[in-house]
C-alpha cells in the first residue's frame, strides 16, 4: 500500500520537505486481456467489483475527459501531498478529497512501472479503463487508513471521484488520446 510506503520508508514524511520518491512497484502483472475490473480486482485484492462497476459507469462515457466531478493534474497532485505526503489528516479530508488523491498515486504508479500497461499498450480506451480500475482500487485502499473505511457513502464518493480524476488525469496526458 503507497500510503504506508510513504508514512514507513520515506524519511521526512509529514513534512513540507518531504520529496516523493518512485512509487512502490505493483504486485502484479497484467495479462493483454485485461480491462478495468482485472487492474481494479488485482490492486485492491477483493474479487467485489461492485465499488468499480459503480464508478466505471459513472465515468465510462466522458472519453473526453469532461466531468462534473473529476479535477485535473494540478489539483490532483495538490490532494496526493496532503494525503500521501502527510501534510493532511486523512480523518478530515472529505472522500472526494480521498478519490483525488488516489487517483493520482495511481497516475504514479501507471507512469513509473511500463509493465502494468504495456499489455494493452495499443488500445487508449483500455488504458483509460485500467487506469481508473487502479485508481478505485487505490481509493478503497487510502480509506483503510480512515476513520470510515466501510462506509457505502464514502467509499462510493471517493471510488467515483477516483475515476473521474484518472480520467481527466489520462486526458491530459494523452494527447493522442
């Protein structure tokens, strides 16, 4: 779990000079059939996919990036320092807040390690779809480290503001896309 990464193995955690280094490696490698559920399924090692089919479907036709409720690279990387930085209390940060954040540990982590997209390398939409499935996953497991992890409420607010996140996220930085 990044989260624990960072807070146990990064010295300065909790800091403004805390500096991110690489995200931790996956633990699992993707097959060139995979789609969403598998990268979900894989990260948050629950075969419930219930929390992503949710937020897939609340994001699967904003192909163009454009959501209600998704925030972009900058605000995005602003809530991953405060979440996964240390600079915020997780207990006080709304779900949203939560999703923002995981989505671009997520981003991360997709960007650091070829492998887990290098299966469906050809295929944007596939990557889209395997980025937000890592980014629920990556939510359902920043909630852990909440006072609320089982709430239907929260994990379904920062699950869908997961994937909307990941898909702007993967919008701006495809621009083939």
């Amino acid at each position: 779990m990044a989260y624990n990464y960072y807070r146990t193995a990064q010295p300065g955690w909790g800091t403004s000079q805390f500096q991110f280094g690489a995200p931790p490696v996956p633990a699992f490698q993707p097959q060139p059939s995979w789609g969403g559920v598998d990268y979900y399924r894989a990260h948050a090692g629950s075969p419930d996919s219930s929390l992503f089919d949710h937020a897939w479907n609340r994001v699967r036709n904003f192909s163009d990036g454009v959501s209600n409720f998704g925030v972009g690279l900058h605000e995005a990387r602003h809530w991953h320092r405060r979440a996964y930085g240390g600079l915020g209390e997780l207990a006080t940060m709304q779900p949203s807040e939560i999703g923002h954040a995981a989505a671009y540990e997520a981003y991360r982590t997709w960007i650091h390690n070829s492998s887990i997209y290098e299966p469906i390398s050809g295929d944007l939409e596939r990557q889209r779809e395997g980025l937000i499935g890592l980014s629920v996953a990556e939510a359902a497991r920043l909630l852990q480290y909440t006072q609320r992890p089982m709430d239907t409420y929260t994990r379904t607010e920062a699950s869908d503001a997961a994937a909307a996140t990941a898909s702007v996220i993967f919008r701006q930085a495809s621009p083939q896309y």
